[in-house]
C-alpha cells in the first residue's frame, strides 16, 4: 500500500459514521489519570511521534466520496492540532468531569485525523490524558493496542496472546444449533414491558462521573457468588439503578441491558467488529450475592448459546439479502424497549503501566449516549483499578452523581457480602 491509496471503511465503520449528528457524537474518550509529576504536550506529542510508524490508525483521515468513504492515510500530521495544553489553573476532581464533558460533546474534525488528545494538571499534581478517538476508528480493545503502541512506557511483563477459539470450542449438532437459535431470537428480540426511565429526547450537552474499585477484590467477591468480573460489573450497575429507581419513586422491575461483545479474536480485520447480547438487569434483587447470580445466569445461556456471534451473522445476512428489513430490524434493536442502558467493560493492561514514568492511576472512559438512550456506562480495568465511566444527558438524568455514588457503594455492598 502506497501513501497514496484509500482503504474502504467496513460496514461496521461506516455504520457508526452514520450514527454522528448534532446531537451525538461519534467519539470515544478515554480520561488517563497519572500520578504526581507534571507532564505537558509537547512530551506527550514528542512520545506519539517517536511512534507513530507503528500505529497507522492514528494518520488515517476520511476520504473518498461520500457515499463510499475511506480511511486516506495522511502524509504529514500536525501533532500540535491533536495534542492540546488545558491553559489555566490546575482542576480538582469536580471540575476535571466538567471539563471532560465539554470537551466530549466537540465533535472531532474530520478534514484531520479523527483523535484529539487534551493534557489537563491535576490539582493533586497528577496530569489527566482526555484522549477522544473516533469509534469509527476504534472501539475500547483497538484504543488498548493504541495506548500502549504509542502512549505507554513499556510494559515490565508480556502479555500472552489471546487464543482463537478451536472448531471443538464452537462444534455443535444439527439439533443444539436450533434450539441455541431459538433460544436466541427469544432474548434478542424480546421489549421490556415498561418505558425506560432514561428514555428521552437527547440534547447536545453532556455530564460525566467515575468511580473506581479494586479489580481483584471485586473478582473475588463474584467468585464466591458463582459468578466472573464482568458479572460483577452488571451487577453493580443494577444496584447503582436499583438505588437510583428508588430515590426517584419510579418503582423497582427489571430493566434490559445491552452488553457489547469484542469480536476481534486478536487477529487482523476490521477496526470495530462488535456484537452485543441483552439480558435482564436484576434490579428487584436486593441481595448483592443473589443479583450477581442472576446476572451470571442470563450471561452463561448467551454464552453458551454464542448469542453476540448469531446477532452478528444475522445482521450481516438481512443486510445482503433486503437493505429495507435490515434497517428496519437496527431499528428495532436501537429501540427504548429493546434495551435500557449499554454497559461495556473492556479489559485493559492487566498490570501496572507508566507514561513517561509517571504511573497511570486509572483509564476512566467515556462513552457516547444515544437516541432515546440518556444513560451509557462504560468500564475499563487498568492494573488493580476497574474505572467506571457514566455518561448521561443532563436535560434527562439531572444526578449522574448519585448514579456514581450508587454504583460506588453497591460495590462496597458487594465486597462486604463477600466477606461475611
């Protein structure tokens, strides 16, 4: 490939170009939060441009005609436009979140390569890295590989390579498979009885709130409940909305959540290739231990019924086969009562990462909302330290705090049942 030539977005890409308007962004964020030591831009642009070469992505601009976009790789790119200096004094945890959230809702310009990066002291004397990269460009396991390709020191252990999963992972017999698929059209396709509460008319503003907990403490507690982390996360995420449901007097039942699913398999493809499942949230479940074994139960059956894999091969076939039912059905998925709030959890470097060797405390992301959908919860693990990122309309949900607060002390709750 010469410097010269276009690569075609795939149809997941161009799905979520599609997706951008004036009231939703198509960007990620990813706030990185170092310890002590000040770090300015130019360190910060002087370490991407030593490493550039090695992440491609990062000098991709679109191009192309509109109807048949691409990615056109840039020959020269201006790192003082991508990586921006926060002037002014250094900002507390409070105003840290007002500024990530009115730098979330700037779109991104699309005649340069889509991220932006803003360095912002800390009045801790840390420095957080706000990094907004497009999701047309990249999902939470691509922005992984980026951080640590061109953003992170290098790591003091390797990490092993995901293995692909084998046929016998994934053999089932003629009978298995039809009943997996019916199993699957009943949780995929199946409206929650009543109307969201985060059901809305979204604007243009946003807020934003994090909260971190211990990744193995919080492994441990789901363990003795028969349950895995990324259980744990859901379950805590009910009880944040158990509690939250409570305060509003808007009755407590159960609400249906939507759980991105990678499907990279480590190899080589497209830059986003995500499915999801939904499942029943537990939220009439006032037990910690009790609702991380529900969660663990709608988990297992799409799991076990491959349900992320069947939506996406599904999908992929209405769409060559009737362009008009394809969009009637991601009508229909995107839909208030299909589902109540997305929450991904992306697995990050599983040990401790420095940049310019300050430590990085935590990798808090942010995720954009939707139509209809004012709440979006996203969580990443770096090291010890799971980050917990809620992104809200504010014309909507008024108390992203007490949402976090919620969250922060269901997981406390948790831990603590686990314990006795």
């Amino acid at each position: 490939m010469t410097a010269d030539d276009g690569i075609p977005l795939s149809e997941e890409d161009c799905a979520i170009l599609a997706l951008e308007c004036a009231t939703v962004v198509g960007h990620t964020c990813h706030v990185v939060v170092l310890g002590p030591g000040p770090v300015d831009a130019p360190a910060i642009r002087e370490r991407i441009r030593a490493r550039l070469d090695v992440a491609p992505e990062l000098r991709y601009r679109l191009g192309g005609p509109p109807e048949h976009p691409e990615w056109v790789p840039a020959t020269a790119i201006d790192l003082s436009a991508h990586v921006l200096e926060r002037p002014g004094e250094p900002l507390d945890e409070p105003a840290l979140q007002t500024f990530v959230a009115d730098r979330f809702c700037e779109h991104l310009d699309r005649t340069r390569p889509l991220w932006a990066i803003d360095v912002v002291p800390l009045a801790d004397g840390g420095t957080a890295l706000a990094w907004r990269v497009h999701h047309a460009l990249a999902d939470g396991t691509t922005f992984v590989r980026l951080a640590r390709t061109v953003l992170f020191d290098d790591e003091p252990t390797a990490h092993e390579p995901t293995p692909a999963p084998t046929p016998a992972a994934i053999a089932e017999d003629h009978a298995r498979r039809h009943e997996h698929l019916r199993g699957f059209l009943r949780r995929e396709f199946t409206a929650q009885a009543r109307r969201s509460p985060f059901d809305g008319t979204i604007g243009t503003r946003r807020a934003v709130a994090f909260a971190d907990a211990s990744v193995s403490r919080l492994h441990a507690a789901a363990h003795v409940a028969g349950g895995t982390l990324n259980d744990a996360v859901l379950a805590v995420v009910a009880g944040a909305l158990r509690r939250w449901l409570e305060h509003h007097g808007a009755g407590v039942h159960d609400l249906r959540g939507r759980v991105p699913v990678s499907l990279h398999h480590g190899g080589a493809g497209a830059l986003n290739r995500d499915s999801w499942f939904t499942l029943a949230l537990p939220v009439d479940v006032a037990d910690p231990l009790e609702r991380v074994r529900a969660v663990h139960r709608g988990t297992a059956a799409r799991k076990d019924g491959h349900d992320a894999e069947r939506l996406d091969a599904l999908v992929r076939r209405l769409a060559a086969a009737s362009p008009a039912l394809h969009r009637v059905v991601a009508a229909v998925q995107a839909s208030a009562r299909e589902f109540t709030v997305s929450v991904s959890n992306v697995i990050g470097s599983r040990g401790p990462v420095t940049v310019l060797g300050r430590p990085v405390r935590s990798v808090r992301p942010v995720v954009e909302i939707g139509p209809r959908h004012a709440l979006r919860v996203g969580a990443m693990s770096t090291g010890d330290t799971l980050a917990f990122g809620m992104c809200v309309d504010p014309g909507i949900v008024a108390d992203v705090d007490r949402l976090v607060a919620g969250l922060g002390q269901e997981v406390a709750a948790l831990i603590a049942a686990a314990q006795a």
